[in-house]
C-alpha cells in the first residue's frame, strides 16, 4: 500500500492499483480534518540455548531465546471459547504463541506474565535476539502509551480512510478483552463527510493500531526502530470488501517516506494470497514476494482466514525477509540504499472498500456487514 503524502497539509491522488495481478503498492488519499512447536532447552555458560523441535518452522541454529511453556505440538493457533466482544462478533481465547507463565520459566518476560515464542530465524553470530517492543492486550482497554487508534497527521479526531476506501477510524472501534485487541469495521451513522473517502462519504467506522504519534503536534513516535523482525498474529475476515494490512513506515514527521515494507496487504474475497511487498528508492522501485495471486513465494496458497495466522519480517541491514507462520516465504537481497535504514513505525488496520478493491472487482457487496480484524500481539525482537 504504497503511499504519498506531501510535505503540506492537503490531500493526495491516490495511484490506480496494479492492473494485473502484480503488487506494485498504493497511494494515499488522506486528509487533516479535524478528526508440532517443541522447544529444548541447553543450558550453558549462564545462557539459555531454544534449539527447535521438529516442524517448527525455525531455520538456522539455536537462538537465544524463552522456551515455550505448556505448548504442544503446533504452533498454529488454539482459539478458546472466550465470550462475545461488545460487537457481538466471536472472541477467541488467549494463544498457544505466548501464554501467562512464572518468571522462572522464560528467558524475558515481557508483558502480562506472555512468554514469546522465539524468532523463525538465528540471530547472527555472537549476537542473541531480545524483545524489544510487545503488547500482549492483556488489559481491558488499549494501552495508548504503546499503541494509537489513530495514524501520525491526525490532529485529534484519528484519520479517514487510505485509498478511497469507505472507513473513518474511530478510537471507539478498538476493543481490548480477552487477552486480544478487536479491531472493529462497522457502518457508520450518520456517515462522515471526507473528501478522501469514496465519494466524499465515510461510511464505515474501523480500528487501527499504529506505534506513530499520538497527533501531528507531538514530537516522539510512541515505538520506532532500526531493524529486527517483527511478528503479528491475528485472525483476519474473509469477506469481500474488507482488506487487511499489516505495514511499515520511516518514522519521519515531515511525512518523507522513501521506504515501505507491507508485511501484508489481504484482500477479503481471497485468503489464500498474502501480498508482501517492498518498496525503496523514493519507493519507486519494489519487490514482490507473490508475482501474481494464489501465490505465496515460498509459502503454502491455502485459506489463512481459518485460524490466527502469524505473519513476519525480518529487516536487517542486508535484507528483508517475510515469513507466515515461521516459514520464510520470500527474501530481498541488497545493499546501500537499497535496504532501509532509517527508523520505521508500525501500522495494522482494516479498510473497506479501497481502490485496489474496486479496481480488480472485487467491492464491498453488502454495506450493512460488520467484521473485525482480532490481534493477539503486536512483537519487536532486535539482536544484542
């Protein structure tokens, strides 16, 4: 989802979508309106060796990392019962990547008692991974010292939709219990004038999750960072006109942005194709994982929609590398410039009804349809 802003308040023409099934990324129309794991554990020299077990999806030799208390066979999703959100939309229960554990058990843990599952990837030699960033939405409400409903231009009333799409986001639409954040699209009424929106109307209120700043006139993102790999689960709709996003932008106030990294990009009418996309030089220039649709790189072409997924990148110095569900699908190689080397932020939100959509026909069918994009963590490791 290729964007560009100006470097002045005023809104944008978005580009059209690919024309064929190639991703070549987006741009934004926006506006300033006020608005089987099996983990073996070594222990040696005062440091905790994870060496995996078989099918778990690790590459590489042992990491520095916590084992994985309680946890058998897969590491796919394990939703509980758990209990209607305040949508009325199905919850489920707290994930079998990261359960609440005793110190004792786990090399770092981070928020909640949550002792993380380790990196699909080895850190490099001498070095060991670390959490750097986590939210677990072990709380009853989202954590805004973390995390903002909103996205960095908003000046106290969030931000309207990327791409024409139909969403104003709204605060209210993130909702945090049991253990998962629910990010909400659902019709909006009365609607919400925007020029960004489709036909100038916002129809749908949705959720967003972004580590930027709380509104233009602060000074400091809430979370940025200079590589790492990055690690979502969550559990997305499969309806058409719903599209998820899972990206990444430089942390930069003045809205400069020559790099982008979509860790994933989904449109609802089709689950099985995760669009991973890196764009650099000026973001002129792009590598796509999937060269057309029902394809994944590396990775397996099935319906993702069914359980929580676990989507990641890895972004390093000589690289960036995108991995679903531990398995590396894709990787680009480069040097210089060509790797990102700034500080970047998060970003993880539904849209409904973008250009994208409408330009491969695949729009939203029934605007009376209310869905959620569930999260169970948002996860930075670095390596020390």
């Amino acid at each position: 989802m290729r964007l560009d802003v100006p470097h002045h308040p005023g809104p944008t023409i978005p580009d059209t979508p690919p024309a064929r099934h190639s991703r070549r990324g987006l741009r934004l129309a926006w506006t300033l309106l006020p608005i089987g794991v099996v983990l073996f554990v070594a222990a040696g020299a005062g440091v905790i060796t994870i060496v995996a077990g078989r099918n778990s999806g690790f590459s590489g030799g042992p990491v520095v990392l916590a084992p994985l208390p309680g946890s058998s066979g897969s590491s796919s999703s394990v939703p509980g019962s758990g209990s209607p959100s305040p949508s009325g939309l199905p919850v489920a229960g707290p994930s079998a990547t990261g359960k609440p554990v005793a110190n004792g058990g786990c090399a770092f843990p981070v928020s909640g008692g949550v002792c993380p599952i380790a990196p699909p990837l080895a850190a490099a030699t001498g070095k060991h991974w670390t959490v750097s960033f986590d939210e677990e939405f072990s709380g009853s409400a989202l954590n805004t010292s973390k995390l903002s409903p909103c996205f960095d231009w908003n000046s106290g009333d969030c931000t309207s939709t990327f791409n024409h799409g139909r969403e104003h986001y709204q605060p209210s639409q993130v909702v945090v219990s049991n253990g998962t954040a629910k990010l909400i699209a659902a019709p909006l009424s009365p609607p919400y004038s925007d020029s960004g929106c489709r036909n100038g109307t916002c129809t749908y209120k949705a959720g967003l999750l972004s580590t930027a700043r709380p509104n233009s006139s602060a000074s400091n993102y809430l979370y940025s960072f200079k590589y790492g790999y990055v690690e979502s689960r969550f559990k997305f709709p499969a309806t058409q006109g719903f599209f998820t996003a899972f990206w990444m932008l430089p942390a930069d106030p003045s809205f400069s942005y020559d790099y982008e990294i979509d860790i994933l990009e989904l449109l609802g009418d089709d689950p099985s194709t995760m669009f991973m996309t890196y764009h650099y030089a000026g973001r002129n220039s792009s590598y796509p994982v999937n060269t057309g649709k029902f394809k994944n790189g590396k990775c397996t072409t099935k319906d993702y929609s069914k359980d929580f997924v676990r989507m990641g990148m890895d972004w390093e110095p000589d690289h960036v590398a995108w991995f679903i569900d531990g398995v590396e699908c894709g990787r680009f190689t480069g040097s210089g410039a060509q790797i990102a080397n700034t500080p970047m932020q998060l970003i993880l939100h539904m849209m409904v009804d973008n250009d994208w959509q409408n330009q491969w026909n695949v729009p939203l069918l029934d605007p009376t349809l209310t869905r959620q994009l569930e999260v169970d963590y948002i996860r930075v490791y670095q390596q020390k």
